[in-house]
C-alpha cells in the first residue's frame, strides 16, 4: 500500500501541494484528474521518489522512503516502481530490445536473464520484430509499448504513469488503456495515472480530483 502524509510542496512562492493525505491500496488502478496546474504531476513525482516534499511523509508498505538516502531510494526507485511518461524517453542511439533492458542493467541483473526478460516482454506486446528497431523506425504506440516494457523490466509493484496516452491516437489510447488493465489482473501491480483522458479515468477502480493543490474528491 502507498501512503502519504501531510505532503506540501512548493516552487518558489507557489504552493503547489497543500496538505495531501492519501491511500492507495495494492493492486489498484488509480487515476488522478484535475486542471492544468493543480499539482497532478508534482504529486506523481512525489509518490514516486522523483521529487521531495517540504514537508510529510511516502509510505510504501509502512516503509517511509522520505527518510532514505539518495543512494538507497535510488534503489528503492530502480527495484519497485516503474514509470511511464507522455514522452517515452526512449533513447535514440539504443534499439528497442537495449531500451528495454536499460533498467535492468542498471540494477545488476545479468545481461543474459535481461535480454530473456526483455524479449518475453517484447513477446507480450506483439513487438518481438521490433527488438533490433531504434525509436525513430517505430510509430508512436510503438514507441510508448516500449517504454512500457522498459517500467516492467524490473517486475516494480507499482507503475506510476503521467498522461501515458497524451501523445496517442485514439485507438492506441485504447490498447495502452486496456494494456495497464490486463497486466493488473495478471500480475497484481498497483497502477497511479495522471490523465485527462475521460474514458480511463471512467474506467480506474479509483479517480482522485485534485484543485488547487488538494485532493477536491477520492472516489
């Protein structure tokens, strides 16, 4: 379960998170809707150890990540929770299969059991002719499947995503939508969204609305 406490942060002189206390339990899909500004992806950043409160609390399972070091939440980060961006990040110089496996590298798994996991990702996605593809010879829901292997490489608990299905058409917003939805009942991950788009928030066990730097609704 992910839990936050009391969590304010501010840019400058601009509160941006005012005093947001929130549970998410495990295994659920939660999205979180609100205006442009309200504090949506800051928050993400939050519960995802990118960006530091000024003040509260980030429990995952009891254990507070807000008191961690940088080297150990970097590895807290790297082993359980995966994310998803509305720019994939992919980086150009790479194929899609040394994309993917990028996280793994970085946390010790050998190469040989992350180029297996890898290509059984790949193999999941119906991407597998894609593996020696570079980013720019893939479409786009191409790219973003990509990128959403790279955040299951490491099997996280937990996908954090900001406007995933930003950058897509409507029929690959469809599958990515319904991808996140499959991998939860197949593998049990927990999954925190930042949309604007209806129909997946529709969709999540949960939406949270938050204005002004503050959760407006939690149903």
């Amino acid at each position: 379960m992910i839990e936050t406490k009391g969590i304010y942060k501010s840019f400058g002189n601009v509160d941006v998170i005012k005093g947001i206390d929130l549970q998410i339990n495990n295994g659920e899909i939660v999205t979180i809707v609100g205006a442009s500004g309200a504090g949506k992806t800051t928050l993400l950043q939050i519960i995802g150890t990118l960006e530091k409160a000024d003040k509260g609390d980030v429990l995952y399972d009891g254990q507070n990540v807000s008191r961690m070091n940088q080297k150990t939440l970097a590895a807290f980060r790297n082993k359980n929770i995966g994310f998803v961006f509305q720019f994939h990040h992919l980086l150009p110089e790479f194929t899609a299969l040394e994309n993917i496996c990028i996280p793994a590298f970085i946390a010790g798994t050998p190469k040989s059991e992350a180029i297996d996991r890898a290509m059984q990702l790949l193999d999941y996605l119906k991407l597998t002719d894609r593996a020696d593809h570079k980013p720019s010879m893939l479409s786009g829901g191409e790219q973003q499947r990509i990128a959403v292997a790279r955040a299951l490489i490491n099997k996280p608990a937990v996908i954090l995503a900001d406007e995933p299905s930003g950058n897509l058409d409507s029929q690959n917003a469809k599958e990515l939508h319904e991808l996140f939805f499959k991998l939860r009942e197949q593998t049990g991950q927990t999954f925190v969204i930042v949309t604007h788009n209806p129909t997946l928030a529709e969709m999540a066990d949960r939406t949270l609305t938050i204005k002004d730097g503050k959760i407006e609704s939690n149903k």
